[in-house]
C-alpha cells in the first residue's frame, strides 16, 4: 500500500507545486501587460505634447527631436531592463520640454497643454503603480523558483527568474512646473 501512496503523494504535490508555478508565471505576464498597455499611453500621448510646445516654440528643434528620439528608442525597447532604460531617458527628454515650456507664458496658459500635463502626469502615477505590483510578483516568483522543492520542479520545467521593472528613482515623476 505504501508503495502506491508515496509516488501517488509525490506525484501530487509536483503537479501543485508545478500548477502554482505556472500562475504566478500567469500572474507576471499579466502584470508586465498592464506596464506595457501605461507605457503605450504614455508614448501616445507625447506626440500632441510635442505638437503643442512647437506651436509656441518650434525654433526649439534639438529639444522636441529628444523627445522624439527617446519616444521611438522607449518604443522599440524589449524586456523590463531595456524599457525602463529607455523610459529613463524619455523621462529625461520630457523634464527638458517641460522646463523649457516655462520660457513660453502662452504656452503655459493654454489649457490644451496644462490639460495634456495632466494627463501625463496621471499615466505616470499609473505606471509607478503597475511597475510596483510587477515587481511584487516578480520577486514572489523568483523566490518561488529559488526555494526548495519547487526549485526542482522550475528546473525541471524551465522556469526562469524575472527581470525587475526598475526606473530610476525621480527619473519616472513628472517634473514639477507650475503656471503660477
């Protein structure tokens, strides 16, 4: 009898370990999805950002062109490492814009542009806030993977550990401008 019920239990407990896996390998998909799905209204929204500011200041070529320029390298960028380098320097292009956006008080008053920074500003509460439950999951599916028995099961399987979503700190908060 104890020859059948030990493989049986054996058996048992790999396919739960095994299962659970799987979800949370589920559960980070999903969660990078929602990162993914933020990061696309982000780059949507920069165009009409940039349009704005070069309806009052269009002589400002080298800035809006870093925009542009680091909106294309954040959109082609694969994996949680190279997006949140290249958001970084998006991040970076768009503090330039907006403090350069001071130097231009009708720009500043117009609502379509403080309407636009609004919006921005929300995508990227938005974006911290699905970046920390990614890493959330992340970090619970890589100590999963690291722990034993399931270690043997990950191995077996070929689950592999996650990449952390990483923005620099200060570098993913919309700059401060006022239009005071």
């Amino acid at each position: 009898m104890w020859e059948i019920l030990i493989p049986v239990a054996v058996v048992g407990v790999g396919v739960m370990i095994y299962n659970g896996l799987v979800k949370m390998r589920v559960q980070a998909d999903g969660a990078w999805a929602d990162i993914d799905v933020q990061l696309k209204r982000r780059h949507d929204l920069i165009p009409n950002i940039v349009e704005t500011v070069k309806g009052y200041a269009g002589h400002e070529r080298e800035t809006l062109e870093a925009v542009v320029t680091a909106r294309s390298a954040a959109m082609s960028a694969q994996g949680p490492v190279e997006q949140a380098q290249a958001e970084n320097m998006l991040s970076g292009a768009l503090k330039s814009l907006f403090a350069l956006s001071e130097a231009y008080p009708d720009l500043q008053a117009a609502g379509n542009f403080k309407d636009l920074q609004q919006t921005l500003k929300e995508l990227e509460t938005a974006i911290q806030q699905a970046r920390r439950y990614y890493n959330a999951v992340v970090r619970d599916f890589n100590t999963k993977i690291a722990q034993v028995p399931a270690n043997l099961i990950a191995k077996a399987f070929n689950f592999r550990a996650r990449e952390f979503f990483e923005i620099d700190e200060g570098e993913g908060e919309v700059p401060s401008v006022t239009f005071d």
